[in-house]
C-alpha cells in the first residue's frame, strides 16, 4: 500500500509568496518603558521598540530603534494601536491625549489615523487599542507613532505599545 503525504510550505516561504502577491503585514512591539515626563501639547514621537510582531514580516519593512514601519505597496490596510501608559493623577479633572500615525516620508499626520486617549480624574493610567482602516496610496513610505497635542500629564510613562499594518486589499 503506498501512502502520500502532503508536505506544507516552510513559513518563510509562504510569507515570501504573501510579498510577491501584495499581501503586507508587519509590526513592532515595545515592551519596555519609554518614559516621556510631561507630556502635553506638541506631539512627542513613540520609540525604542523591542521586537518584531510578524517575524519576518512580509512586504514590510520594520525599524525597532526609530520605531517605524515602511509599507513597500500601496493599498488597503488594517492599522492598529495598542498603549498602555501611567502617569501621575490629577484628581481635579479629566484630561485627554492623542495617537496618530505620523507619516515620515510626506512630513505630516496619516488622516484619520487618530486615537483619543481619555483619563477620568483620579486615575494613573489607561490602556487602549485600535484598529484603523486606511488607503494608503504612495509606495516605501514611513510611519511613525506620535502622542500628544492634548491635555497636561505629568510623570507620563508609555509602558508598553504596539503598532501594526495588515493589507486587507488593492487600492
């Protein structure tokens, strides 16, 4: 009796077939604390990232020192935002901060690609996430993770973040 048995492609593999078809997916991760002290209007930029989130990532290119994220394609893509910050707590008001997606390579904001950050009064710290749905239409640019252009925080810590693109289509 002959037996056949179905060999999978190596992971690797299927990522490179992923890249070659204009499928995108990529992030990093930061585990480890960036502390940013006042925090307030201008916009301060999120980085020193640890690892990789998609080892290797495909038809992205990934850049842990300056925290970035280079999308070799245009197209459709899923962005996605995950902080977790403390800071010192001000039990008079609420305050609020901004995430945005910052884009390097054209020196200004993705649009629409922004998180309101809220801290109810009496607490010292918050952690949220997104999931962005964006066109992104120029090919090889950098993004970048900025906070701020809000409210007044003191003693602000990122403890850990993530930032992420899938392609979900075409343009």
């Amino acid at each position: 009796m002959i037996h056949h048995q179905t060999l999978l492609p190596h992971p690797y593999t299927q990522q490179a077939g992923a890249a070659s078809q204009g499928l995108a997916f990529g992030g990093i991760r930061k585990t480890v604390d960036q502390i940013i002290g006042n925090l307030g209007s201008p916009y301060v930029l999120i980085d020193a990232f640890t690892t990789d989130i998609f080892a290797p990532p495909a038809g992205i290119i990934t850049n842990l020192a300056a925290g970035t994220v280079q999308i070799a394609t245009p197209g459709l893509y899923q962005g996605i935002i995950n902080i977790e910050a403390t800071f010192t707590a001000d039990n008079n008001q609420s305050r609020k901060t901004n995430v945005r997606i910052f884009d390097v390579t054209a020196g200004a904001a993705v649009p629409n690609a922004l998180m309101a950050l809220y801290a109810g009064g009496y607490t010292s710290g918050f952690s949220s996430a997104v999931s962005l749905m964006m066109t992104l239409t120029l090919a090889n640019h950098v993004f970048r993770l900025e906070i701020g252009n809000g409210d007044a925080f003191t003693t602000f810590v990122i403890r850990q973040a993530a930032f992420a693109f899938t392609s979900i289509g075409p343009v």
